[in-house]
C-alpha cells in the first residue's frame, strides 16, 4: 500500500498490523492524502474527510505553534456566530444550489441592526464547504470580531461551479449577480448596497472574485484575490494582458482606463499569496501600482499554494473590509 502525501511513500506493514510510512519533511500548514491500493486513491476510512482534490479526501495538519495557530483556533470565552446551510432555487442552472452563510454572533441578538456582506470564494477541486471545513473563515471571524478588529458582517460562501440549463456554458456570474446577491439580500438583514458588499476568492476562486468585483461595479466595492490573478485576455502564469495597454484599458469594460475613478469608486482591492508561491501576485500588484490603480499587497511568510496561505490572507482582509 503507498500514501500520497506531497510524495508517493511505501507503507510497510508491523507485527501488530499497523501500516506505517515516513514522509519528507512537511511546511506547516493543510496537506491532502490519499492512500492507493491496487492503483486506486481512496480516502482515510478512519479521518474526516474534505473536497477538495475534485473529490473526497483525507488530510492531516502540521501545526503551527499555539501562538501562531491562536487566530483560527475556537475560543470558548468569546460568542460565536452561526454557519447555516441554505438551499436555493438557480434558474439559469436549473437546479438546487448550496449556500454556507456565516452570521456573527451579534446578528442573532441586535434583530435591528443590518450588516455588510462578504462573498467568499474556494478554489478549483473545492466546493462551498472548503472555508468552513479547511479555512476555518467562522472561526477566523469570531476570533478577529470578538477583538474588535473587524466590522461583523455576513460572509456567502457558494460553489464555483455553474452551468447554463440552456447550452452548459458557464454561468457562475449570472448566477452570482442575478441569483445569489438577490436572494442574500432578501433572506437576510444585509446593507444592500455596493459599499457594503465584498469579493474574495483564492486560486480560481480569486479570478472569479476579480470579474464579479471589477465586472459589476454597481455591486461591489471591496475586492481581493488569494493566490490568483486578474486575467487580462488569454490565460498564462502571469497576469495576462497587463502589458499590453490597449487590452488593460478595455478590460471590464475600460474600468482601468481612469485610475482616478477608479480609485474613488473602490474603497480596497487587496491581493495576496504565500512566501513559496513565486512572485506573480507581487508583480500584479506592481504593474497595478505602475498603472495608478491604487491596491494592498500581503505574503503569507514561507507557505505555499495552500489553506493555511489562505486562512492568512483572510484574517489580514478582513480586518480592512467595511472600515
């Protein structure tokens, strides 16, 4: 039997049973495994398990020290808010549809009080579960709320994935604006309007986040992307189009072209990765910065293309949203 974890790694079996392998050394942080038996992947039967491979899988924590883990680790002397699963009915993908949504803790207690609205968006291979299960995103806002570092607010974590009834083209904007900003809007005591309303993704997710924060600027006014680019006519592995000035003025409908409405018009657009990911978000925010459009630049120290970069950059986001 072998165990893929960063690394194929033979298991050998004891006297007692028990099947064992030693890894490479592991950066700390959230790392899938799976083990393969007869040249089939399959989850952990004895752990929890978490989508985020496209499937289920296993995974194991390398933990930080208490100190450095203290920000997404639950508290029992502060109060804590609510992560509800909702359903709803997507016309455009003609099915039912998974919201997880987070309500602080004052939500249930201030009946009068309306909040602002964090759209929070996981990666490829993930789902709507990936921020609470992986991500920690209720604990991480507890913890900051109950410190008085950030504003409470809701946060609307959905799927990614979205297909048109009609013709299977993807629909994840139309069901984005026309569908889930609607229905949050009307189920919830939210401030309805785009000064209230945040984008956030990591990887995919953060391109995702990027189209609906700068396509829908009636709607959004806070936008940030974890370990993802803002892509510019075709797709590379570095920020595509920025280079070229015609395609960066046109985009999102020449939003670009006037740094200084822009900058008046958004209140932050924040980007951030891990220390081990290379340097394309940096340069992004560079060439951003080269261009006069005004953003927030943040590197999670010596991790990787992983959750706990991503639980990072939530905890330095949200502590700048709706301020």
């Amino acid at each position: 039997m072998t165990v893929d974890c960063g690394g194929r790694y033979q298991m050998e079996k004891d006297a007692e049973g028990f099947w064992t392998a030693t890894t490479k050394p592991m950066v700390e942080g959230f790392h899938y495994y799976s083990y393969i038996i007869g040249g089939c992947s399959v989850a952990d039967p004895a752990t929890y398990t978490f989508f985020g491979m496209s499937r289920y899988a296993s995974a194991v924590e390398v933990n930080e020290g208490p100190d450095e883990a203290a920000f997404y680790t639950p508290r029992t002397d502060i109060p804590h808010g609510a992560v509800r699963s909702v359903k709803f009915y997507s016309k455009a993908c003609d099915q039912y549809r998974t919201l997880f949504v987070y309500t602080p803790p004052e939500y249930e207690v201030n009946r009068d009080k309306r909040f602002p609205v964090l759209y929070l968006q996981h990666g490829g291979g993930e789902d709507e579960t990936g921020w609470v299960y992986q991500g920690f995103a209720d604990v991480i806002l507890d913890n900051l709320i109950a410190e008085g570092k950030a504003e409470p607010m809701i946060i609307v974590m959905g799927s990614g994935v979205a297909h048109s009834a009609k013709d299977g083209s993807d629909a994840y904007e139309e069901v984005m604006t026309k569908e889930v900003v609607p229905f949050i809007d009307a189920r919830y005591r939210t401030v309805a309007d785009r000064d209230h309303r945040a984008t956030a993704g990591l990887s995919w997710g953060a391109k995702q986040a990027y189209d609906l924060g700068f396509g829908y600027p009636d709607l959004f006014s806070w936008v940030s992307g974890f370990s993802g680019i803002i892509v510019i006519g075709e797709f590379r592995s570095r920020p595509a189009g920025f280079e070229d000035p015609e395609k960066f003025a046109a985009a999102y409908n020449g939003i670009f072209s006037d740094p200084k409405a822009f900058n008046e018009k958004y209140h932050l657009v924040f980007m951030a990765n891990g220390g081990a990911e290379g340097n394309n978000i940096e340069h992004m925010h560079e060439v951003l910065l080269g261009h006069g459009i005004e953003n927030t630049f943040y590197q999670s120290p010596l991790t990787a293309h992983e959750w706990l970069t991503w639980r990072r950059c939530l905890y330095q986001y949200a502590q700048k949203l709706f301020k």
